[in-house]
C-alpha cells in the first residue's frame, strides 16, 4: 500500500483505476454512439408522436433503455474518469489543465511509449506530473 494525502491506496486499487483508465476511450465512444442513436430513434418517434399519433410501446422501451445507460456500470466509470481529469489540474490554467489530464491519459494507457519526457508538459515538474497521476488514479479508484 502507498499513503497518498492520508488516505492509503493499494497496489490493487491502482491497478482497477489503471484498467477503467485504458478502457475509457473504447467505452466513451460506444456509450455516446449507442445513446445518439437512441435519442435520434427517440425523438424522431416523439415528433411523430406530435403530429397526431401517440407514443408507442417501442419508444417508451427506448426511454428506459436510455435510462438504463445512465445507470450502467461503464456510464459510472466514464463519469469517474472525467470527474478525475478535471479536477487533476484545477490549479492550473484551463489550457494547461487540459494539456495534463491529456499527458495523464497517455501516461496510464501506455506509460512505455508515452512517458513524462515524451508528453511535453514541462510547466509541471516530473515529480509533480507522476503525483498528480497517483492523485488522479487514486481519484478514479475512489469514484467507481
């Protein structure tokens, strides 16, 4: 275990953060497809529905589905890691803020081929950015 601001963070605990973190661009992208298509099929039956029809069983389905997104486990995780990227960096500049969390995201998928040296984010030491990245996965694990 590894002490961060007082609060203990295990090996463990890193290593699920570090996976939600890999898996959240695959997961955001097939989330936010699946939800526009269920609003366009949503509200295209809603503007039927306002030209004299009702509203059917399959777009009542659709709601729920569409609910039942926002309570999945991959929407909590998605929430998670963008509640973590933007609190990482709010005592720096919006700009520099979102350069980090950009740098931390490359860093935790792929921290090989993308270390601090190659992320160009030398407004913060090394030693910062990889606190900060503990501070963010610690922040991740503590959301999900």
């Amino acid at each position: 275990m590894t002490e961060k601001n007082g609060e203990m963070i295990s090996y463990c605990d890193k290593q699920a953060a570090l996976w939600v973190v890999r898996g959240h661009k695959a997961r955001k992208a097939a989330f936010e497809a699946e939800r526009e298509e269920l609003y366009t099929l949503v509200s295209n039956s809603l503007c039927e529905a306002s030209h004299g029809s009702t509203v059917n069983d399959s777009t009542f389905n659709k709601m729920i589905r569409l609910q039942k997104m926002e309570l999945s486990t991959d929407f909590k995780y998605i929430q998670a890691v963008e509640a973590a990227k933007t609190e990482i960096g709010a005592d720096l500049r919006p700009v520099l803020a979102k350069r980090l969390a950009y740098a931390i995201m490359l860093n935790c998928t792929d921290r090989h081929n993308y270390p601090y040296y190659r992320l160009n984010v030398d407004f913060v030491s090394e030693r910062d950015f990889y606190r900060r990245r503990s501070e963010f996965l610690k922040n991740v694990f503590m959301k999900i």
